[in-house]
C-alpha cells in the first residue's frame, strides 16, 4: 500500500477501533487515547495515521471463529455448573 494515499472513513474507524483495543489492553490512558483519536479523525492520508499508531505493538491476527468457540465453552460450562448448585440445593432442601 502507498502510504502516501489519503485516508478513508474506514481507514480511519480502524485505527480508532485499533486504539480502542490498545487502550483496554492497557497500553494508552484515556488521554492518550483521546489525543490520538483526534489525530487519527484529522488525519488525511494513510502516513499520517500510521505515525499514530508507530509506536504500539502490532496487533495479532486472531481467529474469531476460535475464540467464539472458546466463549461457547466457558458460557456452557457455566451453565452447568449452575444447573448443579440448583439442583444440589433444591435436594438439601
């Protein structure tokens, strides 16, 4: 990609959603994050928006289909694990 191509909305809504997850992850404070936003809403072309983000970590690729799974699992497990206590408990009744 030329970086020296103009951004768009979408180029611009990934970095913001990029900084969105670096923040929760804790690497930016909420006024690192609110600068950075609006220097990535003012920016116009796809060098500017990666200065902003040259300084983090790159963010992994993950398989969403994975870690939805992985919820899957936890939510069920939880599940049971739920449905047991009740039952234990309306028997100790």
């Amino acid at each position: 990609m030329d970086h020296g191509l103009r951004a768009s909305d979408a180029d611009r809504q990934r970095a913001v959603s990029a900084l969105e997850r670096h923040t929760a992850e804790g690497r930016l404070t909420l006024d690192e994050f609110t600068e950075r936003v609006d220097r990535v809403l003012a920016a116009r072309t796809h060098v500017e928006l990666a200065a902003i983000v040259r300084d983090l970590p790159a963010e992994s690729t993950v398989d969403h289909a994975a870690a939805a799974r992985q919820l899957a699992i936890a939510f069920l497990l939880a599940l049971l694990a739920l449905v047991v206590v009740g039952v234990a408990v309306a028997i100790w009744r």
